[in-house]
C-alpha cells in the first residue's frame, strides 16, 4: 500500500464498507496561507479563541472567523482540532519525522 494512504473500514447494518482516503496537504501546502492566516492557526494551536486572537491582533472576531474559514480550506480541514492535528503532522513532517499508521 502506498505511504500516506489511510484506511477505514466500518459496517453499516450487514454491509463492511472500507474507505481509503490520499493526504493532499504537505508542507508546502503551508505556504499558501497568508502570514496573517499562519499567525491565526498558531494562535488557535496555543488555544485561543476568535475573540481572543481578534483582540491580541486588533481585528474584529468577524475578521478572525473569515481568515480560519480561508485556512480551513486551503489546508483542507473542517475543525479547529483538525488543524491542530494537521500543524502538527506538518511540523513533524519539515522535521524528517512520519507518522505512523
């Protein structure tokens, strides 16, 4: 099986399903945020909320919301636990390390 490649099966009443899903972010997928965009998923990493990230860089929560909604996206996650999970595998992964299965 080719490295990277996660693997899920689960059963729905009598039918096995398995799901086989590729990673489509690496390291340098990290660049395409804005610096502003990096500073906000670091601070949702150290656990700051939207409003305390808004005050610590002067913006609006509004703001905030709009800039992880755009990190989101480009880092292709959809919760804030799952980008701190994907900060991590990417600091892991500019380090030489991979985790494992």
């Amino acid at each position: 099986m080719q490295e990277g490649l996660r693997v899920a099966q689960f059963r729905v009443g009598g039918d096995e399903f398995v799901v086989v899903s590729e990673p489509i972010v690496g390291a340098a997928d990290l660049a395409a945020l804005t610096e502003a965009e990096r500073e906000v998923a670091q601070l949702v990493a150290d656990g700051s909320s939207n409003q305390a990230i808004a005050a610590k860089r002067g913006a609006r929560p509004r703001t905030v919301a709009n800039q992880l909604a755009a990190i989101f996206r480009k880092l292709a996650v959809s919760s804030r636990s799952e980008l701190v999970a994907r900060l991590v595998d990417l600091q892991a992964e500019r380090r030489g390390y991979q985790r494992r299965p």
